[in-house]
C-alpha cells in the first residue's frame, strides 16, 4: 500500500497507486453500521465490479464526485446493497454532467450530476438532502458525518452502510499535507483520533448540520481527507439543474 508522508509532492500522492480514481474509494475507519435508512438521501453508484457513493440533491439529480466514472446504475433507499430490499428503487443514468474545469491529475473541481432515467419516490426511505445556500466558508470543528458502502477497519469489505463522525479542518493545517488544496476543496477529518478519521465511498456527501457541504473526494491513508466544497460551485450546480 503506497503511503504518502505529509508534505511529499503533490506529485508522489499521484504516482502512488492508490490515488488513481477506483482506489479513491477511501474507508470509514473506526466507524459503525448506520440505523438502517437514517441517510435516506444516500445513493450507491454500481460502477460495473467497482461502486461510488453519491446523494439524492433533487427527485431526478444525484450529486457524486467527477472521478467516479465508468457506466452508472444508480441505487437508492439501500441499506444492504447485496439484498433486494424493498425499499431500494434503481434508476438509470439518462446525462453525466462532470464539471468542465474536472482536472483527473490535481482532483480538483471533483463534482458530477446525473440526470436520471425517472424521478425517484420520495418517501422514508428515499428523500433529497439541501446544499448549501451560499459559498461560505465551513468554520474550522464544524462536527460533521460521512457515510459509505466502502470498506471498513482493516479493509474489510461491508454490504452494508456504515457512518462516522469528523469535523471541518483547519485549511492553514491542511496546505501541509495537501499543498495544491484550492477554493473548491475543504479537509475534514480529527488527525489526532485515528477513529473518527477516513472516508466513505467516494463521491458520497459530507453532511453538516443537515446539509451536504462537501463530496467525499481523496486522501492519504491518514486523517485529513479533502472533500470538494460544494459552496464553491453553486452557480455552475443551479446552471446544470436548471437544464
């Protein structure tokens, strides 16, 4: 497992293996299973034998990160992703909206829309998460939670979602272990307690005070991971929506 140093080169975090977009999955460490349905906003992104997190922000909108490519059979209302369960309704994708500034080697401007092939039904189990409303800024400990179907402690598979708490970073601290981090990224995570730190699926949503404020995006194996800062793309989010 190739594991960066905090203030190697952005270019050492790009030749390790890991960082290429299947292995930005990340882990919630430290975690536990969430209460079935308590995320019910959550979507699971079936990416042929490999998946991505992402999150309901309309009937027929799922945000998600742009590195999650690949062709895109959304699920919602799981829990279990490998049991049919009741509640999951699965949509295809009619439009993949990735952001035009994407940059795939930096990871910056990590964010996608996919239109899907019909509205989902909104109800216990299936329901739209707000974002933000403005582009402010996050102060630094703002408590937040990330959810996945990724892999847990030891890298264990799980079909099941798994949460865990982390709270905003400070951007000064960040610039140390991430120097190319911009306006369109914000780190989260508790570098002193190994269990609240790491990440779900990527492309799932970092969730402060009942609103999505970021896109779970990449990270080294330690806290903090770096999140895209959905304030920062509001207008280019109301654009696509609007289509």
């Amino acid at each position: 497992m190739c594991q960066p140093q905090p203030l190697l080169s952005l270019l050492l975090l790009l030749s390790c293996q890991w960082a290429s977009a299947s292995a930005l999955r990340g882990q919630i460490v430290g975690g536990h299973e969430a209460q079935p349905h308590s995320h019910p906003y959550m979507a699971y992104l079936k990416l042929g034998s490999s998946a991505c997190g992402g999150f309901l922000v309309a009937p027929d909108w799922v945000m998600t990160a742009a590195h999650c490519t690949g062709n895109i059979t959304v699920i919602l209302g799981a829990h279990d992703v490998h049991k049919p369960e009741k509640s999951q309704q699965v949509r295809g994708v009619l439009q993949y909206y990735k952001h035009p500034e994407y940059n795939p080697e930096s990871v910056s401007n990590d964010i996608m829309l996919l239109k899907l092939t019909s509205k989902a039904v909104l109800n216990d189990y299936v329901k739209t998460i707000p974002l933000p409303e403005t582009g402010s800024d996050l102060p630094t400990g703002t408590k937040c939670s990330i959810a996945g179907w990724g892999m847990i402690d030891n890298d264990q598979a799980t079909d099941k979602l798994f949460e865990t708490k982390v709270s905003i970073y400070s951007r000064r601290k960040c610039i140390l272990f991430y120097p190319h981090l911009d306006t369109g990224m914000v780190c989260a995570g508790s570098f002193h307690e190994l269990k609240d730190s790491s990440q779900g699926d990527s492309g799932g949503p970092l969730v402060c005070n009942k609103v999505a404020q970021g896109i779970v995006s990449f990270g080294h194996d330690t806290p903090p991971g770096v999140y895209t800062r959905i304030s920062n793309y509001l207008p280019w989010i109301k654009k696509v929506l609007k289509k």
